[in-house]
C-alpha cells in the first residue's frame, strides 16, 4: 500500500456515516437557508402601497435585537455571498459562506475560535473538526473513497480509517509519517501488518477461510513463517536473508528438513 495521502484527500462503516451526515448537513442547510429567508422577508416586506412582487436589492441585511445588538448579517464579501450569526456579546458563532471553491459553514466557540467546518469543495465534501486552529479530525469523501483522519495537535497524520484499492483499511503513522501499522480486509483474507521506520513489513499476521499464518521478517528477505492450514499439520519454515527456503518443520511424516542454498535436502528427520 502507497503512503496515506494529505489530509484534504478514504471502510463500509463510515459510508453509513457518511450518509447521515450528508443528511445532517442538508437539514442544517435548510435550517440556515430558512434563516435567511426570514431575514429578508422581513427586512423586504413590501408596503401596502408597494405592487405584489416588488424587489428590494441591497448589498447588506442587518438583524438586530431587542436592544439594537447586531445578531446577524447577511452581506457581500471578497469570498462571495456570507451570513454571519452572533451572540449577545457581539461574538461571531456561525458563518455561512458561497465561495468560488464552494460552500462553507464554520462554526466558532466563545473564544471566537473555529472548531467545526463543514464544507464542499470541489475535491470532495469534507467534516473538519479544529482545535487551536489544527484540523484534528476530519471526515471526508473525496478522489480516494470516503477516509476519516485523525491528525495531532501539529496537524499531522496520525491514523486514518477508509478505503484502499477499493477494500477498507486501517492505517497507523508515526511522528515522522511514516506507515507502521496497517489493518486490510478483502473478499479472500483479513491481514494484521507491522513495519519497521523504513516502511517494510517486519511482521505480519493473515487469516483466510481454511489457513492462518503469522510471519516475522528481517530487513532483507530472511523469514519466520508458522502457518495453521484446515485438515492439515501445522508447518513452521525458515528463510536465509535471499530469500530461499532452508529449514521446514511439520508435524507429519515430513518432520524435519533442511535445505542447502539450492533448495535441496541436506538432512532429514525422522
């Protein structure tokens, strides 16, 4: 498997998530788009003397409360069209943005901090949640399949749930980013992988329908590998650092072998 890629680039369990946010977005979508309509209807209302389907154009809405605090805004920005929402101490909580990279909704706590993004960009819808400024998870459904990231508190990789070649993935990373635990399923195995810094399997652990089989690795081609086969005798074989069979131990008539450098028997027993 390639390198995890960057956290704006994917597991059958998150595309149920997924949906429900999807779901969860167009509900709070048509919440604030209620929102706004409720602010122009009523800043927009036509008088009596004014014809039915009159328009009213303006570059700004402005909604206050009782006491003339400014709640919201409705306007035009650089970024394109924004509805801002604030609490009664002047605080901006909640925008809403058309942008020319798409749509984003951020939500701000009462430090004035973003803490949740949720936006649809044209690489792919995406779920951000940020501490200090640091996406530390997100969520999100782009060229690569749906993924859940998990980043530290630097805004690095450090896990991610999603799909590889199509099939769900688990992957682990270290501080430097580099791959070392890896957890793969597919239609013929579940496998369970360790590696070393320099990102080479060191062990690994593989279960089909009929076999399980545990494999330990050295930085070259040298091998440990114990395998369980249905109706079969366990069978435990050794590797030189090339990669060529040399000791096999089963617990039938075979018993124990051991080759040469040609793969040949140079001792039997019994």
């Amino acid at each position: 498997m390639s390198k995890t890629p960057s956290i704006e680039q994917r597991l059958e369990q998150l595309e149920h998530s997924l949906r429900q946010a999807r779901v969860g977005n167009r509900v709070l979508a048509t919440v604030l788009l209620g929102c706004v309509a409720t602010v122009i209807l009523a800043t927009a209302r036509p008088s009596e003397s004014e014809p039915a389907g009159a328009e009213v154009r303006a570059r700004a809405f402005v909604l206050v409360d009782e006491a003339g605090r400014t709640r919201g805004k409705l306007s035009m920005t650089d970024e394109g069209s924004c509805l801002m929402l604030m609490n009664e101490t002047d605080q901006q909580r909640v925008s809403l943005v058309s942008a020319k990279t798409g749509p984003r909704l951020a939500l701000q706590d009462e430090d004035n901090k973003v803490r949740l993004v949720v936006a649809a960009p044209k690489s792919g819808p995406t779920i951000a949640l940020i501490a200090n400024g640091v996406p530390r998870a997100t969520l999100s459904d782009g060229s690569l399949g749906p993924r859940l990231n998990f980043n530290s508190p630097a805004g690095k990789p450090l896990s991610w749930i999603g799909e590889a070649d199509g099939l769900p993935a688990l992957v682990m990373l270290d501080h430097l980013e580099k791959v070392r635990v890896q957890l793969n399923t597919s239609k013929e195995d579940v496998s369970f992988m360790l590696q070393d810094d320099a990102e080479r399997t060191r062990a690994s652990f593989k279960v089909t329908n009929s076999r399980s089989q545990l494999s330990l690795f050295d930085k070259g081609k040298g091998s440990l590998i114990a395998t369980v086969e249905d109706e079969h005798q366990p069978v435990l074989t050794l590797g030189d650092d090339t990669g060529v069979l040399r000791t096999l131990l089963t617990a039938d008539t075979d018993g124990l072998v051991l080759f040469g450098s040609d793969q040949k028997p140079r001792w039997k027993a019994p």
